[in-house]
C-alpha cells in the first residue's frame, strides 16, 4: 500500500468543500475572478474531507468518543464524568457529534452523490457511488449504533426541501445497509476507482475498498447475527470466501500528522485531548483482561512503582475505599511518542485483528461457516498476531499461555480479544459489548448499570418533533437503558 502526506490534500479538500457554501455576487464577478480558483466541487476533492472528518476529527471525537463512547465500553476512566460514569449526559456534546454527523459528513457525502449522479453511466460511475454507498455506511452505522433509530434515507437532502427527515428504523437501516455494502463490492469489481490520491484510505486501490464493502457486511451482519440469524448467516456466508482485511496492509485507516497542535485537523483528534489534559485514565477491567499483553505499555503509561493501574468504570459505590483519583495512584493513557494516542498515530476504522477476531466467532458459533473450534481457533490467534504486529510488536510465553484457547469459554476469549483490538474505538467497541454481553466485567471493575444507547439531542424535540417522537413511541423510551433492535441479549 502506497502512503502519502496528507496535509496539503486535507485543507485543499476542505478549503473547496467550504466553497460549496459561498459565492459571489455577479455584480463583481469579473473582479474576483482567479484563473488557479477550483470553480466545481468535485467528489474527489469532497472525499478525503469527508475522510478526514470522520477519522478520529478533534471535535466529533471528543465528544463522542472520548466522553461518552470509551467511558460506555469500559476501555477508559475520568474524572470528567465523576459522580455519574455512564449517565453525565451533557446535551452540548451529544449534539456537536450530531450535527458534525448530519451537517459536515451527511451534507457533503450527499452533494458528492448528487455529482456523481449526474455524470454519464458507466462502470465508473457505478464504482464512485459504490465508494460512496460504503462511506455512507461508515457514517451511519456509527449513528444508529450509538443512538438507535435515526434520520437515514432522508438525510441530508436539505436541497430537496426536506428540512425534518424521518427517522428510519434500525432495522430498516441495517437492512439497507447491507444491501448497500454487497452491490458496492460488486460494482467495485466491474469499475475503476478514479479517485487516485485524493482518495486517503486506498489512494485509488478498487481491491481495498471491495476489503473494506466485505469486511464491514462481515461486521453488521455479526451485529445482527441474534435477531436475525438467518440474514446474517447469508451475508457471513456471502463474504467469508471473498477478500477481506485479514492482514494489516489492507486495514481500514486514515493517517494523521503530530504538527504539534492538537487543533489541528490533520491530528488525530483521540489523541488530541488525552495528550491536553492529565485526565484520562486506563480502565481496571482493560487493564485486568491485558495481563502480560505486550500492548499494554502503550496504552497506558506506567506508574512510579513501574505498575499499571486502573480505575473502575461506572460510580465506585461510597462504601468502596479507593486511593484518590489522581495520576500519582491511576495509571494515565499513553500519548507519549509512538504510544496509542500519539497526535501522529492513524485511526483506524477496520482493522485485520477486528476481522480475524469475527472470522473466530462466525466459526465458533458456526454462523454461515460450518462450526468448528479448530477453525476458530486459527482465526483467533490470527487475530491476536495481526493485532500485536500492527504496533511492530511480538508475543511472549507469558501472554500466549493466558490466551491460550480454550473452546469451554471460547466465545468470551474471542469477543474479550476483540475488544482490547478495537481500543482506542469506543463506538466499535460499545456496539459490541452490548451484543454480547461480554467480556465478563468482575464486580470491583465496573458498578452500575452499563447504558444501553445515547439519547438525542434535546434540540431535536422541537427542530423535528414529529418525527422524533415518532421514532420514541416505536424504539422506546429517551433514555440511556432503552435497548436498541439488534441488543436482544
């Protein structure tokens, strides 16, 4: 896979999406003519800001990510949410990712496909909105995922005079998307990608993004996999013969550059607030479940003792003496250089250890696979290897004998595995903690109920009332312990 310097092509991108925003008056028309001056936005100058801003971008990520989405799956602690872990709701935050969501990514991915649209059929054409059809999924599978049912067909068509978009179903969505996810791969075998550089995440390669279309089917139909079996076994079988991000060079990333400046939109906006403030800390159940992991020092930084210590997620009970909380007895993430949150470091948005670690559960359960523990195991210990050798790091008898697989709790080691894989991902990570109820938490790790979704923005009780209330009579209750469709454990 080729690399690129990303710096230059993220501010021309949105230097020119922002252009879809403004014009001139025709009375100075001539005047404020520039030969060099981009007259049309283009997809391929709106796909790398799309790219950028859906990677790990300073302000989404730090309000949903860092606040809520990492707290949620117990892979961080902080004293930002001290007195209510999991339901220090602050609105503020929920509707900054979701206007980021709707306005900046929905908005722009639209006007891309309103372009496409229009230009002659073709089998690149076909392979422009495939791209586009799996970027769509990226943004919104994130969304239902975190909050549930919400607007998706009709978003972001505000030039169409729909200012109040429905909200779709999650199961209408999941459905949708899948269907989206294998007529890309398909249309992507048939065109070209013309994107070229501008492309951030495979700079032009058709076969990363027939990977990626297949390795997320792969993810969402695991994710549906308990209340529709059936479906889901049909896309698992679909896929697990066709190419997939199995090895870290097709991983699913978009590179970031420390600048020394965790303003900038060219950091990696995880990092960005974890290397500001001295108030993010690993949490105990991470660390517990990281016992001699060669991963471990690099998320999270050792304490003057040498150890790395957690604190639990959720509201310690008053009756529970714990040393104060501070980084002289808690053990903070890492962002020193080379570290997880390094304001360098890629974001990934699928990763060979995360496929590999599905590929062992579809076989352990035997969901569109024949069952077999022998080829769960390969896939699992695959996908502990790739995790390991995507930080250039290798294993240890210490750490191979305590994840040595043991078909008796096999599920539990498997999705425990994928876990500490998609950290620093706290969406992934949330979305599979509630389906599966697992990694078994002791009870001095975690106190409290765990949420089970994100409330709206208030602001969406007056801007789209009907719609909203429609989707609350349907899902269920405004509230952190609603269920979503797919969470039936």
């Amino acid at each position: 896979m080729k690399t690129i310097n990303i710096s230059k092509k993220i501010f021309a991108a949105a230097l020119a999406v922002g252009m879809l925003f403004s014009s001139c008056d025709d009375r100075f028309e001539k005047l404020n003519q520039n030969p060099n001056q981009v007259v049309e936005v283009t997809p391929d100058l709106i796909l790398p800001y799309i790219q950028n801003g859906m990677s790990a971008h300073r302000f989404e990520s730090w309000r949903g990510n860092v606040l809520y989405a990492m707290h949620y799956s117990c892979l961080m602690s902080s004293p930002w949410l001290t007195g209510s872990e999991f339901l220090a709701a602050n609105d503020a935050w929920t509707q900054g990712m979701w206007d980021r969501a709707y306005q900046r990514l929905g908005g722009n991915l639209q006007a891309m496909v309103d372009f496409i649209e229009e230009q002659p059929d073709g089998p690149d054409k076909n392979a422009q909105l495939a791209i586009a059809d799996v970027m769509r999924v990226l943004i919104y599978h994130r969304l239902t995922d975190f909050f549930g049912d919400v607007p998706y067909s009709e978003a972001g068509l505000g030039m169409e005079g729909i200012f109040q978009p429905k909200y779709d179903s999650q199961e209408d969505i999941y459905k949708d998307m899948l269907s989206r996810l294998e007529t890309a791969a398909q249309n992507l075998r048939m065109g070209e990608n013309t994107y070229g550089v501008q492309d951030i995440f495979y700079q032009g390669e058709e076969e990363g993004w027939i990977r990626l279309a297949n390795s997320l089917r792969l993810r969402l139909a695991m994710r549906i996999s308990d209340v529709e079996p059936q479906l889901a076994a049909s896309h698992i079988s679909a896929v697990i013969n066709e190419p997939l991000i199995t090895t870290n060079e097709w991983i699913c990333k978009m590179p970031h550059e420390d600048d020394g400046s965790q303003w900038s939109s060219g950091s990696n906006g995880t990092s960005a607030p974890i290397s500001a403030f001295d108030a993010h800390f690993m949490a105990k159940a991470l660390v517990d479940n990281m016992q001699d992991d060669p991963r471990l020092d690099l998320y999270g930084r050792k304490l003057g003792s040498g150890e790395i210590v957690g604190y639990p997620s959720g509201t310690v009970p008053s009756d529970v003496v714990l040393p104060s909380f501070t980084p002289d007895n808690f053990s903070l993430l890492n962002s020193s250089a080379g570290a997880v949150f390094d304001l360098g470091n890629d974001w990934i948005h699928v990763s060979a250890a995360e496929v590999n670690l599905l590929l062992a559960e579809a076989a352990f359960r035997g969901i569109g696979m024949t069952q077999s523990d022998a080829q769960a195991e390969s896939y699992y210990q695959e996908g502990i290897t790739q995790g390991l050798s995507y930080w250039g790091l290798s294993s240890n008898p210490a750490f191979e004998a305590n994840v040595a697989f043991d078909a008796a709790d096999g599920l539990n080691q498997i999705i425990t595995q994928k876990w500490i894989a998609l950290f620093p991902d706290g969406f992934e990570a949330f979305a599979e903690l509630r389906r599966t109820d697992l990694p078994r938490f002791a009870a001095d790790q975690v106190y409290g109920e765990l949420p089970k979704r994100h409330k709206y923005p208030l602001i969406e009780q007056s801007l789209n009332s009907e719609n909203y209330s429609e989707a609350v009579s349907r899902q269920g209750q405004d509230i952190e312990s609603t269920s979503l469709w797919w969470d039936v454990n």
